[in-house]
C-alpha cells in the first residue's frame, strides 16, 4: 500500500500480471488531490510501467490537466485524428467527432488499422515520448484489447552474447515507414495530412534516463534498418528480438472497461491492439502523449 494525503482513500497497487500491469486503486483523476498524491503516482510508475485506474469519468480537460503534471504534451503528426477543441488530444478511434464509424478504406480508418502492429509513441521523433495516457470512452465486448510488453524484462532474459551484441547498434526510425507498411495507403497520392518529420536514429538497447533500468528499444512499425548491419541479416536480428519480447512472460493483455485510464512509460514499454471489427464496431479511446525528457541513452552509456 502507498500512503495518501490524510483526508483522501489510500492509494493501493495490485499487480495485474508478473512483470507488467498494476492496477491503482482509491485515486481519481478528476479530482486527484495534493502535490503529493501525484508524487505518489510518479514514484508508482516508475516501478510500474504501465499504471491501470479503473472507472474514470473524466472529461478531455480533466485528463490535459493530469498529463501536465507529468511534462509537456505532444502534438500528433496526424492531423485528422487530433481532437478539434483540444489538439493535445490524439483520438485513437474509429469514429469520428460527428459519431460516424470512419468510412471503409478512407485515410483515417488506414492510418488507424496501423496501431494493431506492436510499437512505442513518437520513436519517429528525436526526442521519443516519455509516457501516453489512453481514456477507453467507447469500448468493445470483444476485440480491441490493448497488449503491452515490458522491455526491460524482455532485455534482462537476453543472454549475454545478445546483449553483447546489441552494444553500439543503432536503428533509424521514420514515421513514413508507418504508412508504407499499410500496401493501400502507401500508393496512394493523396495520403491524409502530417506534420512532416525526418527519420531519426536510436540505439538498439536503451536506458531508462531515471531508473537507469537497460530495456530493448523496439517499435517495429517504424523500424526501417538497424544501422551497422546489412539487410537481410539487420532485419532477422529485429524480427528475432520482437519474437522475444512479446512473449507472454513479458506483455499485459488488457480488457478494457468504460472509463478504464491506462498511463504507460513509452522508455520501457511497447503496445498494440488486438484487431476488431471496426466497420460495425465502435471503439473510442482518447490520448495524451507526453514529450521526452531527453533523447535516448545507450544501454552501454548507463553506468
């Protein structure tokens, strides 16, 4: 148990899975007291990666309000998915702000179907995303569950020979390589609106910038080569390290409920959805994603 503010419920942790997933409990969001309740919550993170807060009601502003206590917030490169009153808000949904399920093969609904591939947010950027908050508005009876994998126990079963040789290789992450990987998007002219990024380049084996915890840094659909070594023997080594870390020893499976917030640290984790029907199915999750603290350390750079 982790002791609250005297005239507010304790807050209490209970793990959901081994390594990854633990649920928070007697904390609200809307109304989430002193200085040190949110202190609380930080130091909770930083030992669980991904924090689970069950009946949440909260409205965009309430959870812009909370995300700031965690840093500055990002701005989604795709256009049409950021809410219309608030763009702090990337609507991770299939329907769209008038409450119409997103046409069949439109831009949007393509670009959405991308997020069923395992990643971490913003590793097309510099500066990678420090953490995402998702509200579940609308969920599903069936499908759509959101996995999540933890990379520093994926990392930390990686026999010394791998580990080894992971030191020094570096892997250039693009935000264009997301669209490329949908075959109809991708030979599309007109291919929706972003912001323009160039690709980046981050090391294979990270450390986290506060625990100093090494993990695998993986985000495969923006993974285009790993640097130092020519395909096809770059690729196997990528595909090879993905099989490893999503083993279900490592990843979460979360089912969601309504009002079901999940707040994961993007330096150590990634995540997927489960596929769903999503032309006769809603399914409606808002975000915040938090900016980076620092670009990436090498896991060799970690002392």
């Amino acid at each position: 148990m982790v002791t609250g503010a005297k005239d507010l419920t304790p807050i209490e942790l209970n793990r959901l899975h081994p390594v990854i997933g633990t649920e928070v409990r007697g904390f609200s969001i809307a109304d989430p007291g002193d200085g040190d309740r949110i202190d609380e919550i930080k130091r909770a993170w930083l030992e669980h990666p991904v924090l689970v807060f069950r009946e949440q009601p909260i409205c965009d502003t309430d959870q812009i309000r909370f995300a700031r206590h965690f840093g500055e917030l990002e701005i989604h490169p795709s256009l049409a998915h950021q809410a219309s009153g608030h763009p702090e808000i990337y609507r991770v949904s299939n329907v769209d702000e008038a409450g119409n399920i997103l046409p069949d093969k439109s831009n949007e609904w393509l670009y959405l179907n991308l997020t069923w591939l395992w990643h971490s947010d913003s590793t097309f950027r510099e500066i990678p995303s420090k953490g995402s908050i998702l509200h579940g508005i609308e969920i599903l009876k069936n499908g759509g569950d959101t996995l999540f994998a933890n990379m520093q126990a994926a990392y930390e079963h990686l026999d010394d020979q791998t580990k080894a040789r992971l030191e020094g290789l570096t892997v250039i992450h693009s935000h264009d390589h997301i669209i490329s990987l949908s075959s109809e998007l991708s030979r599309r002219q007109d291919q929706g609106e972003y912001t323009e990024l160039p690709p980046v380049s981050h090391p294979l084996a990270r450390a986290h910038p506060e625990t100093g915890q090494r993990s695998l840094f993986l985000s495969p659909h923006t993974m285009v080569a790993i640097e130092q070594l020519p395909d096809p023997e770059g690729r196997a080594l990528l595909d090879r390290l993905i099989e490893h870390a999503t083993q279900n020893r490592f990843v979460y499976r979360h089912r969601w409920r309504e009002h079901d917030v999940i707040m994961w640290d993007n330096r150590c984790t990634m995540h997927m959805v489960t596929p769903f029907d999503n032309q006769a199915q809603r399914r409606i999750m808002h975000r915040t994603t938090i900016v980076g603290d620092r670009a990436p350390i090498p896991a060799s750079g970690m002392t």
